[in-house]
C-alpha cells in the first residue's frame, strides 16, 4: 500500500532538475570541444589548399581569404610554409 509523505514531489522534481541541468551543461561543453575540433580541422584544410594552390600555379597571390579567414603562404629553401589569421602556422618539409 502506498503511503504519501509530505515533500517527496519537491524532493523528485529538484532531483529531475538537476539531471537535467547536469546533461545540459555537459552538452553544451561537448559541442563547445567539437567545434573547437571543427575549426581547428577546417583551417588545417584551408592551409593545405593554399599550398596545392601556389605549387600549382604561380600568379596566385600570398595573401588569400578563404571562409573568411585570411592566410599568408611563404615559401624558402625548407619548405613550404602558411600563417593563418589566429597565428597558427602550418608548415610542409621539402
């Protein structure tokens, strides 16, 4: 036989509250890392174009914008080098 007690359906409904606050918040953190990820991989990406670009073709410019984000290729007797608009620089060993 079931007995009623006095607050347990505040007790259960904080208790849901906070799972689901919990789970939101680990969400939210998630897709905050994979979209650091993304963006680290579409820049990489973007570097790599800029590459096979310049040693495709020679009248393409140093500087060029792709999705928005600016890179700058440099290349010396080393290898291939290209900066992007964060500071990373992506490098290519002869």
């Amino acid at each position: 036989m079931l007995v009623k007690r006095r607050g347990f359906l505040l007790l259960d409904s904080l208790v849901s509250f906070v799972i689901s606050i919990l789970i939101i918040a680990t969400l939210a953190i998630t897709i905050g890392q994979e979209r650091q990820t993304i963006n680290h991989w579409e820049s990489r990406v973007s570097a790599h174009k800029v590459m096979l670009l310049h040693l495709k073709g020679k009248s393409i410019p140093h500087i060029m914008i792709i999705g928005g984000n600016k890179y700058q290729f440099s290349q010396n007797e080393t290898g291939l080098k290209v900066m992007g608009q964060d500071g990373k620089s992506f490098e290519v060993k002869k």
